[in-house]
C-alpha cells in the first residue's frame, strides 16, 4: 500500500472510512493479519487487469494505424486510377476539362439508349405486323391456326396498356398502332368466319320455318359458330370490348350477329317507312314480333346451341364462365339492339302525342314483364342484378321518365275529373260493397279503382325513385284532392246547419239538411272516407308497398351525408307525403314496421271518418230529442187510473206523444243501418240510446210524479223504443241490446214500477214497493242492501231515492 502522504485529500478520506468501518473495537485488531491479506490479493488482481487493459490497448492502436496506412493507399490508387480516366476520357472526347468530357459522355449514353428503345420499338411492331400477316396468311386456309397469331397480338395490346401508366404514357404512337392493327385483323377474322357461318346458314335455308337440318351441316355450322365463339372469348373474359366504340351493353355473340342478321332485315322491312305494320298506335306489333321471333327460333338455340355452350364450361382452359350462359338467352340479347333501333326513331315520332306515348310505355312494360315471367331472361352473367328491362332504358338512361310522369298525372287527373263531374258520383253505392260495410259513394269506389289501376302501370318500373315520385306525385296526389273535397263537403253542411245557415236558406234549403236527407249528406263522406282508408291500410300490406317501403327505410339508414333518398325528394319531403316515421327512422328505436307508405294520407282520412261520424251522431241525436219534446211535455203520469182487477191484463198502447219520435227514429236509424257498416252503426245507435236515456231522466222521470199505471206506461213506451231500435238495426243489432245499453233507464224503470199492493209483492226481486222503501230510506247499508237483492248497479242510493220519491204513493 502506498504511504498516507503519498494519498490525495480523497482518498485519505476514504481510507479512513473504510478503516473506521473494519476496525471500531479493539478485538478487531485481532482481525487486522487478515484484513492486509485480503488487501493484497485485492491489489494483486488488479495489477494483472491492468497489465491485460495496457496489452489490449496496444494491440488496438496498431490496429488502427494499419487499416489507415491500408486506407491512405487505396485513396491514392484511387485518385491515380481517377487521373488516367479524366486523362483518357479527354482524349476520347477530344475535350479540354473532364468535367466537359462527362457531359458529352452523357448525351451520347441517352443518344444510344433511344437507339435501344427505338429498336425494341422497331422489333414489336415488326412482331406484331408477322403475326398479322401469320393471321390472314391462314385465315382461309387453317382458320383455327389463325386464332393463335391473333391471340398473341392481342396480348401485346393489352401488355402495352398495362406497362404505360408506370412509363409515364410512354408510346402512345405505338399504342395506339398495334391496338388498331389488332382491331383490324379481329374485324377481319370476324368478317371471313361470318362469311363461313353465312354460307353455311344458306344450306340449312335459315331463317325459313322448313329448314334444311342434315348432320352435316350441322356439324358445319357447329364448327363456324365455335370458331366465332373462339375469336370473341378473350374479350368475354376480361369482360371488356376491345373494338373501338363498342356498346356497354351485354356482349352479343359473334355468331348470333351473322344468326340475327336476315332477322333484323325482315324486322326493319316490317316495321319502317309506309308498310301497315309501322303504325305510331300500335306499338304492340313490333314487340309482339320479337316475342314471335323468340317463340319461333328458341328451340333452335336450346337444341343446337346449348350443347356448344356446356361444352366451353366444361373446358378448364377457357376462362369463361360458359355455365352461366343461356343458348335462349345469347338469342333474345341477340335480338334486342334492332329493338333499341326501333325504340330510338320511334319515340320522337310520339313525344307530342301523350296518348301514344302512354300507350307505348305500358305496352314496352308488358313486354318486359314477358320476356322476365316466359324466359327469366338475365343478359349479363357476371352481373347479380336481374335485368332491368327495356322500360328502364328509355324511362331511365334516355331521360323519358319526367315526360311519361307528366302524361300519365294529366291522364289521372283527368280521369279523376270525370268521376267527380259524372252525375251520380255523389250517390251512395249500396251494392258495391258487402252488406255489413260502409257504404261509400260511387265517386269513392271509381277513385279507388283508378288508384289500383294506376299501380298496374308503374309497378313493373325498376327504378325505386320512378316508383315513389309516381307513388307521390300521382296517387297521394289524388288521394289528397278527394280528401279536400270530402272535407269541403263536411264543412258545407256544418254552414247549412248554422244558425246563419238556416235563415239564408229558408224553408226550402232547409229540407235538403234535414231528417234523413242530412244524415245521406253525411254518410257519403263518412262511408267515402271509411272505404278509402281501409284500402289504404289494405294496399299497405301489400307485397308491392311493402317492399317499396322496406326499400325507403333501407336508403334512409344508408343516408348519411343527407343526399336526398328518391331522385329529387330529400327525406323531409318523402316523410310528408307519406310518413312520419320516414324522418324517425334514424333513432334506435325505430324499426322498419313502424309505418306505412299511406300513414299521412290515411290519418288524414281517420281524422275526416271521426269528425262525420261524430256530427252524423250528435244529428242524429239532436233529431231524437226535438221529435221526443212532446213527449216530455207530458203531465198525465199522476193521474193515469189503475185498471180494473178483473179486466184481463193486456200490453199497454204506445203514448200518441212517443209515436212521432218513435218514427223518426226507425225511418233515420233504417236508413243508417242500409249506409253504416256493423261497427260505426252500434257506436251511433249506442251514443244516441245513451242520449234518449239522459233524456227521459233529465225530462221526465225527474219532472213528474208517477202512478203505479203511469210508471207502467213509461216502460211500455221505452220497451216499445227498444223494440224498433232492435228490428231496425238487423244484423247489427242484438235482442234486448237496446235496453241492456239504457241499463240505467231500465233500473229507474224497475223501481218505478214495484208493486204497491200489499197481497203482492215483485215477481222478480220478491219486494213489494212498501218494504223497498222502509229499507231504501233506513240508511245508506240498507239501501246497498235492497238495491243489490233488486240486482240495480247503475243507481247511487241517493238516485234510487229520488226515483222512488217520483211514486205518488211515496210522495203523499
């Protein structure tokens, strides 16, 4: 150990630390031989550590001088290396400065990298110009051998396309060359494998309906058509046209063109110039011929065709999904452009002409219907979409809807005109509807059919948006304006009915409002209103409203960045023509069922049916209480005598007071049980036997005192209403339901007409009047008890008392 004096400040420092914490006792001096025995061997190893750090470190140093000496070398071959180049590359370019010399290296480089190019350019084209000249050299000859040139040239053209977006549209001169050379020799190939099929066509004498079929030419025409088939397959397979300005359209097959072609001629003979067959009215001949065509010749294809076309799917090579083909279908796409030919010059003729254009449009929806329903024709096999049809095309992609909405809404509405201006439209039809119903009026049924028919005409449309603005635009429409005349109707006869009402009409207006001639006014809105709603709520159920409105509710989930949901109409506009529930069916508690198409419209219809029916109850109601005035005048119930007890008891006569109520009600109640259906009848009958019971208790029974006969006439009297009541309703009515509804009355009645007599007590509750009143008039517990042993549950006790007090012998 080195000597203190030799230690720095620090290191003493920890020294004495370190021997304060080993020796702090004198018995650790015992210890202290140890503890510098185990200082030295400490000392020790660190000796060699360091030898062995020192001997590492040397090594390192020389290793680093060598691998710069090794580096400083390499740097001056480089420059010396560096030097001969700029030397030589100066003399090569004949330049003064090396710099100078790079740059013209680098114009020559580019220079020879085009020549590069420009060969590989020169090489395609002239691959491309042999396998041409290949193609047509066999085309005769070998026909299939000169597929394969073609396929090759094809390939080129589609390998150059895909390589230009990453060549920054590098050789669009050379693009665009090889690609018409590669048209040109596709037409080509087409035109002589046609010229084949069409020579071959001639021996089986087709078109014609005897044609010549031998197995050999079939076997021909098999073979013409599959070469056909051949050239047109890499483009069945990218699913793209390569010809210049081909249609969008489903792809016809290269032999049903050559097929189709002495089809089209015939069509075009038909159906052009001044032949009869062309008329603008009759449309229907020229789709009529189509369907004929495909009548006539799909046979053929199914037999002939089919065949060819299972074969291609059972090639694995082909890469054509041939099993989604359909030798009938392959025709009728065939056959469908000379239809699109026709369409397009025929339209312009009839644009003027609403009716013709109407008629064409219902008659192309038929058509398509056929085609669908006959054949379930799909044009694209790729596609998962049904076919849309003809309709769609020139309702849709040719911009004719907005024109064939508005004819179609001039026709309804004119229609709807008439059936409001014909004279009996106002009349209630008793026969157009089953017995037990509303009856509605004429106008109300004629408008729900012209409502059906128009469904007939756009419910074949393919289009969502066509279908609602037709819905809305048309229907609702309709609906709406018959809504406001039935309500304009309601409220006419609320003025004629006014005070003011009956002084401006005088006498002779007046009849036209009352009695039974009132109660008709307002049936035909009720029974108008009812019938429509129903078939509302009918139509609302159908499968054709009700996918419309899944399909609406569908769009309005999807609708989340607030486009509008049905062509122009934004979700607002829908939900107010049809319903609420449009508008709520974001929320998390709304689901598809909550709500119909028709739910605006027919609440608007319930609300107008509650409103009449309630003004057809409160009329009737009031006519029952005026015709019953004199009856309530009546003051004779006191004094009516006893009859004889010997006399043979027999049914009281009808008071001559009751009998002119008891004619208004049966004439007023008769006519409404022929207009009312079941239900509204009861719900009338029982607001206005409710009323007669009020009535009598506010008018009679409370103003006058009764003998025992008196009470008995009243009963006979309210027994005889009931009674006609009863008949009169019919089916609607129940026997002894007229009294069962007046069940207060009938207890009144009940009490009124307890015996007095002493010998006799009541055949029914065992209690004569005399013991009801000791315990009526006892207490409130008493009289709970004698009102049930009466079976009575409508009076309070305090009401049996005072009907009993209207007894002439109570009240003396």
């Amino acid at each position: 150990m080195a000597p203190s004096t030799s230690l720095s400040s620090h290191e003493r420092t920890r020294v004495e630390d370190y021997l304060n914490d080993k020796i702090q006792v004198s018995a650790d001096l015992e210890s202290l031989n140890s503890l510098l025995s185990s200082l030295r061997a400490q000392q020790e190893l660190q000796r060699k550590q360091l030898a062995e750090a020192h001997e590492a470190l040397s090594n390192a140093t020389k290793t680093s001088n060598d691998h710069a000496e090794a580096t400083r070398k390499r740097a001056e071959a480089f420059s010396a290396e560096q030097a001969d180049i700029d030397q030589r590359l100066m003399i090569i370019t004949q330049s003064e400065t090396s710099d100078h010399a790079v740059r013209r290296l680098e114009k020559s480089m580019k220079k020879l990298q085009r020549l590069e190019l420009s060969k590989g350019y020169v090489e395609l084209l002239k691959e491309a110009e042999e396998l041409s000249k290949e193609a047509l050299t066999k085309i005769s000859t070998e026909p299939r051998d000169a597929l394969k040139p073609y396929a090759r040239l094809r390939n080129i053209v589609i390998a150059l396309k895909e390589a230009q977006p990453a060549a920054e549209g590098a050789a669009p001169h050379l693009i665009d060359y090889t690609e018409k050379l590669a048209s040109a020799l596709r037409q080509q190939l087409k035109n002589t494998f046609g010229d084949r099929l069409q020579k071959t066509l001639e021996s089986l004498k087709w078109p014609t309906r005897e044609m010549n079929i031998t197995d050999k030419l079939l076997e021909q025409w098999r073979q013409d058509v599959e070469l056909l088939i051949d050239l047109q397959t890499p483009e069945l397979q990218s699913h793209e046209p390569l010809a210049i300005g081909q249609s969008v359209e489903p792809p016809v097959l290269f032999p049903m063109d050559v097929m189709v072609h002495p089809l089209d001629l015939r069509f075009k003979y038909h159906f052009s110039g001044d032949k009869p067959t062309n008329r603008l009215d009759k449309p229907e001949y020229f789709l009529s011929h189509i369907i004929d065509l495909i009548n006539q010749f799909g046979g053929f294809f199914t037999s002939y065709l089919q065949p060819i076309l299972d074969e291609k799917a059972q090639s694995a090579d082909s890469g054509v999904e041939w099993n989604f083909y359909n030798a009938l279908h392959v025709f009728i796409t065939a056959l469908l452009p000379m239809l699109r030919q026709k369409i397009d010059s025929f339209l312009p003729q009839i644009a003027n002409h609403p009716q013709l254009l109407s008629h064409f449009i219902h008659e192309l929806m038929n058509f398509d219907n056929e085609i669908r329903e006959t054949w379930n024709y799909l044009p694209d096999p790729y596609s998962e979409d049904n076919w849309k049809g003809m309709t769609w095309e020139v309702l849709t992609k040719q911009g004719w809807y907005d024109r064939w909405l508005q004819v179609e809404k001039d026709f309804a509405l004119a229609r709807y005109k008439d059936i409001i201006d014909t004279q009996d439209s106002g009349q209630i039809d008793y026969d157009g509807v089953e017995i037990t119903a509303t009856k509605p009026t004429k106008a109300a049924i004629r408008v729900n059919d012209l409502l059906e028919t128009i469904t007939e005409r756009y419910q074949p449309l393919a289009s969502f948006s066509q279908k609602l603005r037709f819905l809305i635009d048309i229907q609702i429409t309709i609906f709406d304006q018959f809504h406001e005349r039935l309500h304009s109707a309601l409220e006419a006869y609320l003025a004629m009915t006014s005070t003011l009402g009956r002084t401006v009409q005088g006498s002779e207006g007046q009849a036209s409002v009352e009695g039974v001639a009132g109660l008709e006014r307002l049936c035909r809105v009720f029974g108008s209103a009812e019938y429509l709603e129903k078939k509302m709520e009918d139509w609302s159920n159908d499968v054709f409203f009700v996918e419309l409105w899944s399909e609406l509710q569908e769009r309005v989930l999807q609708n989340r960045d607030g486009r509008n949901v049905a062509g122009t109409m934004s979700i607002a506009e829908v939900a107010s023509r049809t319903s609420s529930a449009v508008a709520n069916n974001g929320s998390s508690n709304a689901s598809s069922s909550d709500g119909a198409l028709f739910d605006e419209t027919a609440s608007a219809y319930r609300r107008l049916r509650l409103h009449s029916e309630s003004i057809i109850t409160s009329t009737l109601i009031s006519n029952i209480t005026a015709a019953m005035k004199p009856y309530s005048r009546l003051a004779t119930w006191a004094t009516l005598s006893t009859p004889s007890a010997s006399a043979t008891p027999s049914p009281l006569s009808m008071t001559s007071e009751m009998a002119h109520a008891m004619r208004t009600l049966s004439s007023q109640l008769s006519f409404l049980s022929r207009a009312l259906g079941v239900a509204p009848l009861r719900r009338v009958t029982r607001q206005v036997l409710l009323s007669i019971q009020t009535y009598v208790w506010d008018n009679v029974i409370t103003r006058n005192t009764f003998s025992s006969t008196g009470a008995a006439q009243l009963a006979s009297d309210i027994e005889h209403l009931c009674s006609v009541v009863d008949t009169t309703l019919g089916v609607a009515g129940q026997v002894g339901g007229s009294l069962r509804t007046m069940k207060k009355l009938g207890e009144v009645l009940r009490i009124l007409n307890l015996s007095a007599a002493t010998e006799q007590t009541d055949e029914e509750a065992g209690m004569g009047l005399w013991d009801v009143e000791k315990r009526l008039f006892k207490d409130n517990e008493s009289a709970r008890a004698v009102l049930a042993d009466l079976e009575i549950e409508g009076l309070s006790e305090a009401e049996a008392r005072s009907v009993l007090e209207r007894r002439v012998e109570i009240g003396n």
